[in-house]
C-alpha cells in the first residue's frame, strides 16, 4: 500500500494506507492520505465514510490489513458527487422518465 508521505515525514509515524489503526479507543483502518492528517474508516461506519484524524493525537498504529469496500450503491453515489454533472441523482444513473 501506499504511504502518507508527508505524515510519515513529519510526524514519524508509520501511516500507511491499509494500516489499522486505534483512535480514542475505536478501531478502524488508514483508507486515505488527507494530507496533514490521516483518513479513516472506523469499523462501526459504513465502508467509504472517512474521517480525517490528526496522526499523533490518541493513536495506536497496528498491524496492515485490508480497507473494507464501498457496495456498488456507496461508489455510484461517490461517483455522481464527484461528477458534478447537475443532473439529479436518478438522471445521472439512467433511472429518469
């Protein structure tokens, strides 16, 4: 997997994406570099949701594991955000009349 590089350089801490992770006691999984912080998806959150956590605060890096993966639904629904098409939602997925 990939680092997050600049969180790895300046905090020196072994952010990896794929990493488990344990944040103020709740564990989860590294699933995106956010720039100065580290994106995780939490084991009690639907696959896809991430939240950015600062990299030293309350911490404990563990062994690399696996990132659980969004349902088709949840990537669909990511996709059409991204697009940015301001189609409706079932226009985009081919669903509308």
């Amino acid at each position: 997997m990939s680092k997050c590089n600049y969180v790895c350089d300046y905090y020196g801490v072994p952010a990896d994406i794929g990493r488990a992770v344990i944040v103020n006691g709740k564990p989860g999984v590294i699933a995106e570099d956010r720039g100065n912080h580290i994106g995780v998806n939490f084991d009690h959150d639907k696959p896809g949701d991430i939240s950015p956590c600062h990299p030293t605060w309350k911490v404990e890096y563990g062994e690399m594991t696996t990132i659980r993966k969004m349902t088709r639904s949840q990537q669909n629904y990511r996709d059409y955000i991204q697009a940015d098409t301001g189609l409706s939602f079932a226009e985009y997925m081919g669903f509308a009349r």
